[in-house]
C-alpha cells in the first residue's frame, strides 16, 4: 500500500510517494472524520526514501491531495492537514528509510491530559509492548482466559456480529484496552489480566458501549457492522509489527454503568470459579 502526494507549490508539480506500513481511519469519533470529500485517517505509520522525506512531509501537513492506493484495496483520497490536530513526527531512520508517524493525538496519545464527558480513543499496539506487558505471566494469562470463557458466554460472543477466540493473543489486546480505558474513565477498573479479557469481551459483544476492531479498509466490510457508529478501519503491512487495533466510544456514564455492571459479573464468576475445586473435593468425600 502507498500514497502518492501531488505538491502544489515551490516543486512544479512533482509528484512523491511513500509506502504505508499502518493506517486507521474513525470517522465517528471526531469532526474531520465526519467531512465530506478526502478521508481523514486518525493514525498512519509510512516510510520513504530520505530525498522524498521533507516534501512528503510538508505536503501531507499543508493538507495537499494524497491517494491512498493499493492492489488489494479500493483507490481512497486522504488528507490531513494543520487545521485538524495532526501531529507529525520527526522521521527515524530504518534499514536506510525514513519513517514518519502522523497521528491525532487526542484520540491515539496513552495519555489525553484531561478526562471529558466522552470516553474515545483508537489504539494499534505494538506487538513489542504486547509482549512486554505479557512477559512472565504465563500463569495468569491462562487463568484469564477460563474467566472469560465463563464471563461471557460463548451465545454472548456469537451475537455480536464478530467472530473472536480468547486467547494469549486476545489477553494482550485486552491488557492495551484497559490500559487506555483506565487513563480516560471515571470509574476504575479491577487489575489483574483476568478483569480485563472479561472487560474487553464484554465491550466487543456488546453495543453501548461501542468497541469497533480493525477489520481491513473495505468500506463495505465496515459497514457490516454500521451499528458500531464509530467507523473504524485499519490496516497493517505484514511485516510491521503491529496489530489491526481497536477504536473505542462511550460517554462516561455509559462507561462507568458498564464497568460497574462488569465489575459484580466478575466478583460472581470468581466465586463460581472458586467454589466449583470445593465442591468437587466435597463430592470426592461424600
């Protein structure tokens, strides 16, 4: 996938270019998404060659016409643009390419710097900070996916319009959500692995609050599940070692009813969990 960016002024017209290593578009979860006309992404990773840096850059933060375009996706005009918040990064050099991350940091930083009355961000984590996070929590991670299992049901998980395994893989997703959660909630949540595959099971098979995971570009795959109301599409190149994410939208009363509700479905599970040894030792006696 790449984009090519037509420059308007001061490089007669050259056209540059640069491959998109990730890309995720959220057009219910802020203004610019909403706008008719270019696409506006919240999040794109890209790399080029260092002599096209500097104008791909400029170009793209002026807001100048960029096509998305690929062999696998449908051609898509993009913009950005100062007016709408982008921040740009400073290019690191990789394997002799320049890499650039242009992001809305209201939706992508960890932390927003203040708590609003809606609870929204999109997250595509590294997979080095995935692992980092599960790294020598073997144990625990096995024992979060019985809970959930339990937590929500496999009818649950069928209803909701997505198919999804609990596994070590879904664990490490779930621990990146409740960490962005916990950063912008009003109400805490539980600690613990197990608390969180629950917590992000229970937001995927649900509809309020709304948890939208990255299904490919296809504007036609997203609108399969238009109930999400958040527009979320991402793609990911498969040697960039990132995963598809996750967009997220509530309000925070429907956040905090929610993790509440959560919260007494969990404390019932572990009883259950923890009564089921006894019961079974008690049966062995009788």
């Amino acid at each position: 996938m790449q984009i090519t960016v037509k420059t308007e002024k001061g490089h007669k017209g050259k056209s540059f270019s640069a491959n998109v290593l990730a890309i995720a578009f959220a057009s219910g979860l802020w203004e610019a998404g909403k706008a008719q006309g270019p696409s506006h992404p919240v999040l794109m990773v890209f790399a080029c060659s260092p002599g096209e840096t500097v104008p791909v850059r400029e170009a793209l933060k002026l807001g100048h016409s960029t096509l998305l375009h690929s062999q696998e996706f449908d051609n898509e005009e993009i913009a950005f643009g100062r007016d709408h918040g982008y921040i740009c990064s400073e290019p690191s050099r990789v394997h002799g390419a320049d890499v650039t991350v242009m992001y809305v940091p209201d939706l992508c930083d960890y932390q927003p710097g203040s708590i609003g009355d809606t609870v929204h961000f999109v997250v595509m984590p590294a997979e080095v900070d995935v692992n980092e996070l599960l790294r020598d929590r073997d144990a625990e991670i096995d024992a979060a996916i019985r809970h959930a299992h339990v937590a929500i049901p496999l009818k649950e998980r069928r209803e909701c319009g997505y198919r999804f395994e609990i596994n070590r893989a879904f664990v490490g997703d779930a621990a990146i959500f409740v960490r962005y959660l916990a950063q912008r909630a009003e109400c805490p949540p539980y600690p613990g692995l197990a608390f969180a595959t629950q917590l992000y099971a229970s937001a995927i098979a649900r509809s309020t609050p709304l948890l939208t995971l990255g299904d490919g570009l296809s504007k036609a795959r997203a609108n399969a599940h238009s109930l999400r109301h958040i527009g979320f599409r991402s793609h990911v190149h498969p040697a960039f070692r990132a995963r598809k994410g996750f967009a997220f939208k509530a309000t925070q009363a429907e956040t905090s009813a929610w993790m509440i509700e959560q919260i007494k479905r969990y404390d019932s599970v572990r009883e259950q969990i923890v009564r089921a040894p006894a019961l079974e030792v008690i049966r062995g006696q009788i």
